[in-house]
C-alpha cells in the first residue's frame, strides 16, 4: 500500500517522549495531585518564563481561556469585541460565552492577518476590546491594532492559541495586550497529553482574578465572591506540558526549517502561499496554502498521497451559530476567498525531509 503523508502526525513525537511523560505521570499519580496543584504551578512558572511575561494562568482550554479572559475584564451583556472573521470558532467563543458579541472584520488578501485598515469602522461605543488573533502561528501587526486599541481605549487580547514562541520584531508575542490566550490542544505546537489552555498577562489584578474565576470565584476554601467556574488544568495535563516545554523550541524550529523550505522551494504561480512579512517569526502551527482550482488541487494531492486539511472551509460570520448577527456572504470577500480555497500542507515538527521534497514536487507538479 502507498504510504500517505497526514498534514499532522502526533505518533513519533509521543513515542521519543514517552518515558519521561511517563515518569512524570507516576510523579502525579503518588502525590495524587490531579486537579491544579504543584506541577500545574510548575508548568505555569516556566511558560510565563518562555512567553516573557510575568504571569501565566493555567486552564481546561483554548476555549476557557478566551472566556476567562472576558468575564477577568468585566466584558458581557451588550459589549461588543472586535475580530477577524477567518478563525477558528473558538475566538468568538469567548465574548460569546460571556454574553458580548463578536464583532467580524476581513483579513488583509496577503497576510490573511486582520485588515488593521477595517478595525477602526467596527468601533461604536458598545466596543470594549478587540481579540487579534496570530493566525498559523504567524503574529498580526501588533503595534498597529495596539496604537487603535489605545486611541479608542480598548482592550488588546491576543489569540496565541497556534503561535506558542512565536516573535514580533524579536519579541515573543503573548505580553502586548492585556492578555493572551493559547490552547494546549494534543494537535497544537505545544500540546498536553489531554486537553489545556493558558493565559498569560503581566497584571496581578488579571491573574488574582483569573484564579478565583477558574476554581468557583473562590479565593478562600468556602466563599464564593462571584460565580465561578471549574476551568481548572489537570495534573497530568500540567506534567506533561512541563516536559514538552523543554522541546518547544527545537520543534519550532524544525517547523520554520520545513516552512522555508515551502517557501523557497514551491513556485506554482497557481498557488498562493501566506505572505510573511520581515517583522513576523511564525512558528507555522499550519502551512496554509491557496490554490486557483482548490478542488482540482485536493485531487491532485489526494492521487498523489498526501492528504489534505482545510483552515478553515467556513468563515465564522457565516456559520450557522451566528445567523442571528445578520453577517450575510459578500462582507468579508477576502475571508471568503480564504475560507473558500484554503488548503494545508502538511506541517509537524517530525516530518521527513524526504516526505517535504515529495511534497514540494507534488505542487510544483499541478
Ligand atoms: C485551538 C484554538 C482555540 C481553542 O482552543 P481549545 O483548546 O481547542 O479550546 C482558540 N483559538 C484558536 C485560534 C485556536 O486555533
């Protein structure tokens, strides 16, 4: 049988590791520490360190993070919160959740990062903050959306959920709003062994808020100051990520080599790929690509054994779950576009230079 390349293979990174996750388990299994607790802390100490931040907040998930981070900044009832419409569903979650509503705008046709021009006709004085999200793991232009979110006196949260390291002009991104939001979803660039999600932010005032919010609004054993929520990471999500944080680095650089690659190597001008611009260092969580004829392209790729993914087929203004915001098709043409024709390569740290040749041939072949 031929062998088919995934866009996304977990396998071999979990069998080089599987000792020292497992050492780690046994670790949280005597010590019975598995809701929050001391390797929860740990992990949450060394990736405030990785983000340069000066806290991080550990959760259940990307998803709670996004809504923790609402609820920590009073956002709800009748607020509005600013975002681009080509995301994962995810980030609207989080206004949404806390009973705001998310505002769309279109992406830029090159960067398909936020359309920093399209922000500002957004605002009205129901906006409270704008959600930028560094998409494929590559940063948006935070100084920009940054300088509009201070002229109108929004709050700046960031979507890192796929860019874990990631740099804008040599800063790693996480600590330019007044919080940032990652998921450690297994499939993301640092992923637990379960599920996970993180908040990191350089104010005390969030962090204390954001313990009470996610273990019941409870800052003392017995009184409850708000309604909370049980948003707590697990201890064996915790471990696990403190022995993947040590490899984050190398893996993300194995992505960038295999990006570059793609980058330098394809050259199909019925392909478009992500432009990168010289300020961003993408850590690649996907290899996004646009092909003139996507059908005929997952064809081509499909006969060719590699298998494709979509990120993401249907832009959030147009989904189902948000009918009742009026969006209709033609508002974002270039979210549209994207949504429409978007197409991922494969894209891991462990993948095979030979199997990135083959790739390569494959789409400069179509
Ligand atoms: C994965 C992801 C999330 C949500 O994270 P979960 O851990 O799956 O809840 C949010 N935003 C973006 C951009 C994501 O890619």
């Amino acid at each position: 049988m031929k062998k088919t390349i995934n866009c996304l293979d977990l396998k071999e990174q979990h069998s080089k590791i599987k000792n020292e996750i497992f050492e780690a388990f046994e670790k949280v299994y005597s010590k019975t520490a598995f809701s929050g607790g001391p390797f929860v802390q740990e992990f949450e100490n060394n990736f405030a360190k990785f983000i340069g931040a000066d806290y991080a907040v550990a959760v259940s998930s990307g998803t709670t993070a996004l809504h923790l981070s609402m609820l920590a900044l009073g956002i709800g009832n009748g607020d509005e919160v600013i975002m681009p419409a080509n995301t994962f569903i995810a980030t609207p979650w989080g206004p949404s959740h806390a009973g705001a509503v998310p505002v769309f705008v279109d992406c830029d046709p090159k960067t398909w990062q936020i359309d920093v021009n399209k922000i500002e006709e957004a605002i009205n004085p129901n906006t409270k903050a704008v959600i930028g999200v560094h998409l494929y793991g590559q940063p948006f232009d935070l100084d920009k959306v940054k300088s509009i979110c201070d002229k109108y006196n929004l709050f700046l949260i960031e979507d890192a959920a796929q860019a874990h390291g990631a740099k804008y002009k040599e800063k790693t991104v996480g600590s330019f709003g007044e919080m940032a939001c990652y998921s450690f979803y297994p499939g993301k660039n640092l992923g637990a062994c379960g599920e996970g999600g993180g908040i990191t932010t350089n104010r005390n005032d969030l962090k204390e808020h954001l313990h009470s919010l996610r273990n019941h609004g409870s800052k003392e054993r017995y009184f409850h100051d708000e309604i909370g929520y049980n948003y707590r990471m697990g201890g064996l999500e915790g471990a696990s990520l403190n022995i993947k944080l040590k490899y984050i680095e190398v893996w993300n650089k194995k992505r960038q080599e295999v990006a570059k690659r793609y980058l330098t190597e394809i050259n199909n001008s019925r392909i478009q790929m992500q432009f990168q611009p010289e300020w961003a260092k993408s850590v690649f969580h996907l290899f996004v690509v646009i092909a003139d004829n996507k059908t005929e392209f997952e064809n081509h790729l499909k006969e060719n054994g590699i298998n494709p993914a979509y990120h993401y087929p249907v832009p959030c203004h147009l989904q189902k779950a948000y009918s009742n915001l009026n969006y209709k098709k033609g508002d974002f043409p270039n979210s549209e576009y994207l949504a429409e024709n978007c197409i991922s390569l494969p894209m891991y740290a462990e993948l095979k230079t030979k199997d990135v040749t083959k790739v390569i041939k494959v789409v400069n072949s179509f």
